[in-house]
C-alpha cells in the first residue's frame, strides 16, 4: 500500500503535458503493433493451404511462401515499437536488474541518446532509400516463380523506424521522470506484479 502510496505521489509530480505526450505515442506503439498482429491470420492460412495443396492434392503453389514471408517481415517490423513499449526487448538483465531505479533511468537515458537515436536516424534514411528505389520501379523478387513486388514489404522499414522514433521519445521522457522522482513509473513489471497479486488474492 505505502508502495502504491508512493508511485501515486510521484506520479502526480509529472506535467500533464508530459503524460499526454507518453500516452500519445505510447498509443501509436500500441495500436500499431495490434493492427498488424492481424497480419498473422492471413500468414498461417497461406501455410496451411500450402501444406494441404502439396501434401494432400500433390500441387504446391509458387505464392503461399513468399506472402507468408512478406506478412512476417512486415508484422515483425511494425510490432517492434510496441515491444520497446511494453519492455520486451531483451537488456542485460543480470546487471540491470541490481541496479537503483535512478541509476536505470540514468543508464537507459545515456544509451537512448548515445544509441539509439542515432542509429535509429541513420538507419530511417537508408531504409527509406531501400523502399524509394524499389516502389518507382516496381522491383520484383528473383529468388522467387511468382516474383512478388518488394515494396510492400520494404515500406514497413521506414515505417517501423519512424514509430521507432517517436517510441524512443516517449522512453526518453519517463527515464526523465524515473530518474527524477526515484520511482519506477510507467514499469511493465509493476503491471506484471499487480495483475500476479490480483490473481493469487483471486
């Protein structure tokens, strides 16, 4: 109780203005990453009509794996800022974990701002480049029969690393305010422990 006593004094000290930025590209991560997880419906039937087309009527088709890749990349990519948004990326835990919230929050904002943003800069406009010289001239695989244009899923690059971005601004902003009030605000794990207790109380 005095735990949860605390989060909410520390909580309170934030600007509306900064958790309605949080929420808002938190929001974006979010349903983003839950659109495009409907990619896998679609994914899964093009392999099951291939398994049953090859094994059961003896005709395979020369499409089913390359829209099953294509759903893939396309849904790994566009998900993966709202894996950062959830804290399921992988860190090294075995030192992270021993550490003061602050020194987290310290930790996490150097590498945000030494790292990630550049990279994540340098990355957007080659990956934008990628997809610009394939969508005018309509590129098509040659690893492929069928030769499925590429765009499609070359688009998500530069989609994914924009929402990447603007993820990285809202992880930014909470390690400011977990280094600030000592509290680890916005933590998935506290999530994880409140729904395990409701659980067991349940």
């Amino acid at each position: 109780m005095e735990h949860n006593e605390a989060l909410e004094r520390a909580m309170a000290t934030v600007p509306a203005s900064a958790l309605r930025t949080i929420n808002a590209l938190d929001g974006l991560s979010v349903f983003t990453g839950k659109a495009v997880s409907w990619l896998y419906i679609p994914m899964v039937a093009a392999l099951v009509f291939e398994v049953v087309m090859r094994y059961a009527f003896h005709a395979p088709t020369i499409w089913s794996m390359d829209v099953a890749v294509t759903l893939y990349a396309i849904n790994f990519m566009i998900s993966s800022p709202y894996c950062l948004q959830s804290g399921g990326h992988i860190r090294m835990d075995f030192f992270y974990n021993n550490w003061s919230v602050r020194r987290k929050a310290t930790m996490d904002l150097i590498m945000y701002i030494l790292f990630y943003f550049p990279v994540h800069v340098v990355f957007l406009y080659v990956g934008f480049e990628f997809f610009w010289e394939s969508f005018p001239t309509g590129e098509r695989s040659i690893m492929s029969p069928w030769m499925p244009l590429l765009w499609p899923m070359k688009i998500a690059i530069p989609i994914s690393l924009v929402i990447m971005l603007t993820q990285g601004i809202s992880e930014v902003i909470k390690c400011w305010f977990r280094r600030k009030t000592g509290e680890n605000l916005w933590s998935t794990e506290e999530v994880l422990e409140d729904e395990t207790t409701q659980v067991a109380g349940n």
